[in-house]
C-alpha cells in the first residue's frame, strides 16, 4: 500500500495559497530550556507550537493546538524530509547535495528552495523561483535563539517544518 499524499488541502490551515507579495509574519524561535535541543515558535512572545527534536537521527516531532505532527527522515543518511500528521504528508523536502546547504521543499505540488543566503553563514532563506519570500536568521552570533520571516499565508506547520529543516541544518554545521 503506498503512502498518502495530501499536501494539506483537508488539514485545517492548509487551505491558504502563497502569494509572493503577501504579507510576511516574523515568528521568534527560542530554545525550551538552555541545553534543549527543544525549541518553540512563538508570535509576540505568545507559543505558538512545540517542536522536540530528537537526539538520534534527524526526526522531530510538532505540537500545534494539541495536534501532534511528525517530522522524520526517511532513511538513516539519504532520503526526503517529511512532514505528516497521522499517516498524511503534508510537505517534504529534499536535500539536493550532501555539500550544499540547500532543500527543495514541495508543498501543495509547488517547489520552493530554502537554502543558505552566502557560504559558511548561518542566515537560510525561503525563495520560490528568483524571489525571496522568507528567512530565518538567529537573532545574535551568541545565541541559539532565531528569527523566522515566512510567508504569513502558509500554514502554521509548514512553516514550523520549514524552520525545523533550518535547525537541524545548523546543528549539522555546529557538529561538523
């Protein structure tokens, strides 16, 4: 049996299409605790979701509203990034090369790369084509905290998978 495809158009909050001059939200990302590898998504200091990222492998899981999505790769080294709520994938991305530090992330049939914004720098943005429609950015070179700047009109778990993709890509470039 293969696995369902949805893309969200029956997930509450999914229903909203991107478009390029839409409005942007800046959500905050802060770490749960001072060693945690946890973070959460907040708008004006208000949680927004929960994401816990796991300490093997690169797998996650997302609390919004106590809805519970999971965040995973699906093999060990290789494979897609996906984003799925009970059996459902609602996003996936792809990492085009182990030496760049770049996904094409697919939602709703669309292709959007989020990618670093220069070599050896931390800032990631979101671009659909040769525009750019988000970033994320820690706030300061000292701390763990973040800035996310994503298209107001995608759907709150997209965009936390969007900034989880982002968080893993920098503990991989603090590790390595």
């Amino acid at each position: 049996m293969g696995e369902k495809r949805d893309y969200g158009s029956r997930e509450p909050g999914l229903a909203d299409h991107v478009i390029i001059d839409e409005a942007h939200m800046t959500l905050q990302v802060a770490h749960t605790h001072w060693l945690s590898r946890d973070f959460t998504v907040q708008l004006d200091s208000k949680p927004l979701a929960d994401i816990e990222i796991s300490v093997w492998g690169e797998k996650g899981a997302l609390t919004i509203d106590r809805t519970r999505y999971q965040m995973y790769r699906e093999g060990w080294l290789t494979g897609a990034y996906v984003l799925e709520r009970d059996g459902t994938v609602l996003a996936r991305a792809e990492r085009g090369s182990a030496f760049l530090r770049q996904y094409v992330v697919e939602f709703r049939d669309r292709h959007y790369t989020l990618k670093a914004r220069r070599a050896f720098r931390r800032p990631f943005v979101l671009m659909d084509g040769s525009q750019e429609i988000g970033s994320i950015a820690r706030t300061t070179a000292f701390t763990r905290e973040a800035m996310a700047d994503l298209p107001d009109g995608w759907p709150l778990p997209v965009r936390a998978f969007v900034i989880w993709l982002t968080m893993i890509q920098w503990r991989r470039d603090s590790s390595g």
